[in-house]
C-alpha cells in the first residue's frame, strides 16, 4: 500500500508518496504562496501525476494548519490558510480523482511521525507543541491521535492570553495566545520594529540579532509561548512535551529560556518533577510519514473492514 501524504502549511507545501516501509518518494516542497488561490487544482494535479505510475496507490492524506467538523468533513477554520475555509476538501478531492481522501491538521501528521520514528517514539502520551507559522498542538493518549468530541481538541493557538493587547485574531477571537507566540507574530514585530528603529530583520536572524530593544521583543514572544505550553501542560499532565516547528528550528532559537520560563509556571511537585521535554528531530520529508500512519489507523482499516 502507498499513499499520497500532503502537508499544506501557512508557508510551505509538502506532498511526496509514502509507501508501507515508510519509504518517501516523489517529494517536494513549494511556498504556499505560490498556489495560494488555486490550491485544490494544484492537489489535484499532482495526484493525477504521481498516480499515472502506481498502481498501488490506496488513498490520500492531507494536512492543513486549521480545524475540520469530523462529522460534515468540513474545514471550518484555517485561520492562516482562510482559502480552504468552510470546504470538504476530502470529499472534493475523492470527486475529481476517485481516491479515498482524509483530511486532518498537519500537527496530527507530525506528532505520529516524531511516534513511528523520531524523538517520541518510545512515549504513549506526548503533548506535542508546533511552532510554525501559527502556533499548534496535538495530543497523543496512548500512541492515538486525540480529536475531542467535536473533532477540535488541542487547538492550543486559540487559547486566551491574558497579557494580550486587544487584537483580533484571524479567527475572530480576542487576544488568542497565537497573536503573540507564532512565527507570523514574530513577523509582526520585526515590521514593526524596523518602522521605528531602521533596523531589518528576518527569519534568518530573529534569534540571532543582538540589539537590547529588540530583545524585549523576543522576551515578549517568549513569555506568551511559555504561557500556553505550561497551562496545556498543567491540565493534560503528559509524560513528555514535544516541541518542534519551523520556528523552533531557527538557528539561535532561545531553547533554555523557554523551558526556564515554562518550568516556572508549571505545578510543583507534580508534574513539574517529571515533565520531560524533547526536541522534534524530523524534517518536512519524513513528517509525511505520520499522514500514512494517520490515513492506515483512521481511514484505510474502515475502508478494508467494510
């Protein structure tokens, strides 16, 4: 069995076919940017392509930076992706290439990959925090994605930041932590840091530059972050939190100070004496593997049993 595994991210695309040995093949990865408004199209040109040859083609997995209603299929929030919202973009893509389509959020894909072969993959409940540009989590309770009861649990994103400044989120909440915690805000604050101080930044060095105004900024986007990692952290009680994301990733990025911050706001004794956190250690590559473990678990067991 193989399947088609897309991760469709706020900035990056990647989409490669992944095989039973969790082979990946036929991958590539494009800016978001550049398929932005015909982004089902683009999906669908693919399949098509990547289908021509393979004759052992199962289905497709798809993942997406938002909140889908588990019981219509609808995307019904994408904040960072607004062209997917309120589409069953399962049921569109089964209707133009007659492949068995599910769709999730990517942090589902990577949290089950990190399990199958990365940094969590001894761990059965892991509390799984993604960095990128938008701020997202999933939740693993003995080795199985949990969704809630509506299909939107973990959305971590989403929650209330006190020390907020009254901004509207893209979801039309208020001071979502996500406003002050993501790599959008972080964005954010460069443009407005070079309007007041003439001074460039980028993704490349919001880490690295040594400047003492805006380092104020990074404690800022620090202490937002450790908020919400320590309160998910106090109501989940995992064994291990799982920190990953293209931001996490920057070079210089503030590991010790964020888990100094977190710690700090944690309840002692428990589970602030036997947390662990760890780095997520896979690339966008082989996070494509968690969409093939996700469509094998939840769509293609169904399919075989009927």
């Amino acid at each position: 069995m193989s399947v088609i595994i897309f991760d469709i991210g706020g900035t990056k695309i990647a989409y490669g076919i992944v095989t039973e040995k969790h082979e990946v093949q036929n991958f590539n990865i494009i800016a978001t940017k550049n398929v932005y408004s015909n982004i089902l199209s683009f999906v669908v040109n693919v399949i098509r392509d990547l289908s021509f040859e393979n004759a052992d083609l199962k289905g497709i997995a798809i993942g997406i930076p938002g909140t889908i209603d588990y019981q219509s299929n609808k995307i019904i929030s994408c904040p960072n992706l607004k062209v997917l919202n309120n589409i069953n973009l399962s049921e569109l893509i089964y209707q133009k290439t007659g492949f068995p389509t599910l769709v999730s959020r990517d942090v589902n894909f990577s949290i089950l990959a990190e399990h199958a072969l990365g940094a969590v993959k001894d761990i059965r409940n892991v509390l799984g925090i993604f960095i990128g540009t938008g701020l997202g989590a999933s939740l693993l309770i003995n080795g199985k994605i949990f969704l809630g009861s509506h299909g939107v649990a973990s959305e971590l994103g989403h929650i209330y930041y006190p020390k907020g400044q009254k901004e509207i989120c893209e979801c039309g909440n208020i001071d979502c932590v996500e406003l002050y915690a993501s790599g959008k805000s972080l964005e954010k604050r460069a443009k407005m840091f070079k309007e007041k101080f003439n001074k460039n930044l980028s993704q490349d060095n919001y880490f690295t530059f040594f400047d003492e105004n805006w380092k104020k900024e990074v404690d800022s986007f620090i202490e937002a972050l450790s908020f919400s990692i320590s309160t998910f952290v106090n109501i989940i009680d995992p064994e291990v939190v799982l920190i990953g994301g293209g931001v996490s990733q920057a070079n210089g990025f503030p590991w010790n100070e964020l888990l100094e911050k977190t710690m700090q706001k944690i309840r002692k004794p428990l589970p602030y004496e036997r947390i662990k956190f760890r780095k997520a250690e896979l690339t966008y590559r082989e996070n494509l593997i968690g969409g093939y473990v996700y469509f094998k678990d939840e769509l293609f067991n169904q399919i075989e049993g009927k």
